[in-house]
C-alpha cells in the first residue's frame, strides 16, 4: 500500500480541525452547561465499575461536576438509586449544588471535598 503523501496529510487534519471547530461543544447533563473544549472534564459510569458498570453506559460532564457526585455518594448508593442523570439530578444534595454550579462559566473548576457527613459514616480503614 502506498504512504499518503504530505499534502493528503496536511488537508485531511485541516479538515478535521474545521469540523471540530464546527461542532457544537457537548453539554454536560448534570448542570447543562456547555463543556468546551478547553473545560475540564471527564466520563461517569452511571453504574460504578465497581458494581459491574465497566461496560455500560457513561456520560461527559464537567469535572466539578463529576466530583460533586462522588464526594456525596457512595458506589453502593451510584448503582442502587442514583444510576441515571435524572434521579443525580433529582437528590436534594446534588440540587443545591446543581443550582450554585449553574451560575459560574462553563469553564469553572474548583476543588471539591467529601461532605462532612459522608466522612464521619465511612468505615474506618484497619
């Protein structure tokens, strides 16, 4: 098979980086807020790999938004009652930050921390 030549090269990046530009960036379910490109970001496996959601379904949201999840939640509450978008939305705990997380700029990133009373209930590691 022949090697593509440069020019072949360079117009097919070209062309993929107008359809980029294109694209509409994604939006994160949780707070609907765009996630552009340059936002952090990562996948939540509605089902936690823990609990046998490796190969199921996952979503993009904002990194921060990711975060809050885990920091509220335990594995065993993500894949008992809180395994889709709408019931993640629908908690209280997460509708209030839901709710201060829709006023910042889609790029926003702050650190989070586990909440206070997910901290006292865990079990003390041996």
């Amino acid at each position: 098979m022949p090697k593509p030549s440069q020019r072949r090269i360079d117009a097919a990046i070209a062309q993929a980086d107008r359809l980029a530009a294109q694209r509409a960036p994604a939006i994160c379910p949780l707070c609907e807020r765009p996630i552009p490109s340059e936002a952090r970001s990562s996948r939540h496996h509605l089902i936690p790999r823990l609990k046998g959601g490796t190969h199921l379904g996952t979503v993009q949201l904002h990194q921060i938004c990711h975060s809050a999840i885990h920091a509220r939640f335990s594995e065993a509450e993500l894949a008992s009652k809180l395994n889709d978008v709408e019931a993640l939305r629908s908690d209280p705990q997460l509708a209030e930050f839901i709710g201060w997380v829709r006023t910042k700029p889609p790029t926003f990133h702050a650190p989070t921390r586990m909440t206070r009373e997910r901290r006292t209930s865990r079990k003390p590691r041996d």
